[in-house]
C-alpha cells in the first residue's frame, strides 16, 4: 500500500476481533512513531504499550470517549515532555499518526484517543504511572478489524484557495 492510498483509506476503528496483535506487527507500529519528525530533532515522546487487559480496562473506564480501548488487544499511549521541544504537542501528533497509517497499513485498524488537556488526562497519568511533569496527548487502540468504515471529504475546490484565504482560481 503507497502512502496516499494509506491516508485515504485509513479510518478510525472502534471494534475489534478477539486475536492478540503479533509483536513484529507492533514493533513496526513503535517504529513508525520513533520515526516521526520533531521540533529540532528532540524526540519528545515515549510510548507506553498497553498489553495487560486489566490496564485498559481501567483506563478505558476513565476515557471520556475510549470505552472500546476496553475491548482493543492493544493499546498505545502517547506521552510527551513539554520542556523537550518548542511544539511537543504537534511532534507527539505526528508520531500518533505515523503509528495510525503504519498500523493500517499492515492491516490493523486503530482509533486516535484525544487526552491531551482532556478531563480524563490526569487520571490515565496516574494509573499509567505517568511523570508530573509529562503529559498523555493521545491513546491509540489497536487491532484487527471488525467493522468497516466509509467517509467522505469536501472537494479540494471547497478548501483550497490560492494567495488568499477565499480567492479561487
């Protein structure tokens, strides 16, 4: 799959089947996130893979909108240090979605979980075991398929203008 057909193509999934994700598989997601692009090449994440079924249990109960990370074989939290970078928020997001398109692309669906600032963030810091002085920006499900999406979006003609905000060609 080319990276244009990944990112047209991947959509967020909330349900999963039953069978573990191999560890290759979750390696190479780990790796599509270490290799993201940050502020001054300062790398300002560490990921927390959440195995144990109890854990994401836990902190999917506490998820305002994550409850299926309950019924995920998987989960990845994203956490950033924000004295690292001058924009760990948008460094941490572009590891998150490196890891989402790698996942999709070796066949496995996955769901941003937004936490960051969120009423939930302090309380998956402290069961995840999360530094003070860190923050959780995202939670990651992660799985095999079991339902389909569809989505559409606006035509480029709808949102792109040239120069200008609202001039057109």
């Amino acid at each position: 799959m080319d990276v244009l057909e990944a990112i047209k193509t991947r959509r967020s999934i909330r349900k999963y089947e039953k069978r573990p994700v191999p560890e290759e598989l979750l390696e190479k997601i780990l790796e599509a996130g270490r290799w993201a692009p940050s502020a001054n090449n300062s790398q300002p994440w560490n990921f927390i893979v959440l195995k144990d079924e109890g854990t994401r249990k836990e902190v999917a109960r506490v998820a305002t909108y994550g409850k299926f990370l309950a019924e995920a074989p998987l989960g990845i939290a994203v956490v950033i240090d924000p004295q690292a970078s001058t924009h760990p928020v948008e460094d941490g997001a572009i590891a998150t979605q490196n890891m989402l398109l790698a996942a999709h692309g070796l066949g496995l669906g996955t769901c941003w979980i937004g936490s960051y600032g969120s009423v939930h963030e302090e309380k998956v810091k402290k069961i995840l075991g999360i530094p003070e002085n860190r923050r959780l920006l995202s939670l990651i499900s992660v799985g095999f398929p079991a339902e389909s999406r569809k989505s559409t979006r606006e035509e480029l003609r709808e949102i792109v203008f040239i120069d200008r905000y609202g001039k057109v060609t």
